[in-house]
C-alpha cells in the first residue's frame, strides 16, 4: 500500500472517531482530533467534506 492510500484510510478510520469523542463529552480532545485530521488530508491533497457534528 503506498503513503497516499494509507493517508487516505488513516483520514476516514480518524473521522469514524470523531463522533465517538464527542458522544463521551471529550470535546477538547475531539477539537485536536479533527486539527490533526486537517493537517493530514492537507498534506496528502486529501479532500474533507466539512464536519456536521457541532
């Protein structure tokens, strides 16, 4: 598998989480979560669809 797959799946298994952290309150964490899933899909030229959670 090459980096831009593996980038790719890592992006979509991290925003699967997302929903998770905010479901037990963990907000702050979840605000970390969704910066570094941001650094990532901009590194990689991955699109992000924008979130729906608030």
């Amino acid at each position: 598998m090459n980096k831009d797959a593996i980038a790719k799946s890592l992006a979509a298994d991290l925003e699967a989480r997302l929903g998770q952290l905010e479901a037990i309150g963990a907000l702050l964490a979840a605000a970390h979560l969704d910066a570094a899933i941001d650094a990532l899909c901009r590194e990689f030229g991955i699109p992000r669809n924008a979130s729906d959670t608030d």
